[in-house]
C-alpha cells in the first residue's frame, strides 16, 4: 500500500473555522497547546576525570581546526607572494638586460 494514501487530506487537518482578518491572526499560545513536556531528561553532570577528558578533546579538535584554516590562508598567501615576485622579476628584467649588454666588458 502507498503510503502518501494513507496521510490525511489538508481538509481533514486544518479546522472549518470562519476566515479570521490579518489583524486577528492567532497568537502563538492559541497554536500551541499549553501542556506540560510528557517527558523531562535529566541533565547528568560531569566528574573532574570526565571533564578533563571532554577539555582535551576540545582542544584537540580546536588545535587541528585551526591548524587547517591556518595551512590553507598561509598557501594562499604563499602562492601571493611568488606571483607578486615573479611579476616584479618580469617587470625589471628589461631593464636588468639592457644594463648587462650595455656594461663593458670588465675581462677586456
């Protein structure tokens, strides 16, 4: 059997209740009924040992975080620096060819 056949139909779902105004939209409190959680977890705490544990692996975590983002900015800033010196290298190489041909010959 399909499942979509056995869902409810919208009409089955929303309420016949008279068209309400935009000005008469119902409150949050008249959406949700006001009943209590069926049922409360209770919170455990933790011992010093596990809260060391817990503290650790934080930092681990955080360590290796940021070791990462740390790796991929300093790659980025790598390849930066050699395109920066690379394109300086082309720009005054002209000017380095032209000084080299034009020193006389120091051997003569």
């Amino acid at each position: 059997m399909n499942n979509n056949q056995e869902l409810p139909l919208l009409t089955e779902v929303v309420e016949d209740t008279p068209a309400r105004r935009f000005d008469e939209l119902p409150v949050l409190l008249e959406i949700i009924p006001d009943e209590p959680p069926a049922q409360t977890k209770t919170v455990r705490t933790l011992n010093a040992d596990e809260m060391h544990l817990l503290l650790d692996k934080l930092a681990v975590h955080l360590e290796t975080v940021f070791t990462s983002k740390l790796n991929q900015q300093l790659e980025v800033m790598q390849r930066l620096a050699v395109d920066m010196a690379v394109s300086q290298f082309k720009a005054e190489l002209p000017q380095l060819l032209h000084e080299a041909l034009n020193k006389p010959d120091e051997n003569s």
